[in-house]
C-alpha cells in the first residue's frame, strides 16, 4: 500500500488532480484485461 500512499503524497502536495481520472481509467482498464482472462470472462461479455 506503500506505491498508493505515496501517489496519494504526489497528487496532493504537487496539485496535480487532473492526473486522478487517468489514473483510475488506468487502473480499471487493467482490472478488465486481468478479469477477461479468467473465468470471469463469460459473466463479463454478457454485461455488453
């Protein structure tokens, strides 16, 4: 949780709050190739 914490640190001192959409658009993108792959993915391609 160290990596989050400190990104947290980043965003907030340095003001950078336009970085956070990115971000999470990022992480979920991630989370949907990792989801896709496994045995998850039939219950996945039913939601489109």
């Amino acid at each position: 949780m160290s990596l989050m914490g400190e990104l947290w640190q980043f965003l907030k001192e340095r003001k950078k709050w336009w970085l956070l959409p990115i971000i999470i658009m990022l992480l979920l993108m991630g989370l949907f190739i990792i989801f896709s792959s496994s045995a998850i993915a039939p219950f996945i391609y039913t939601l489109f």
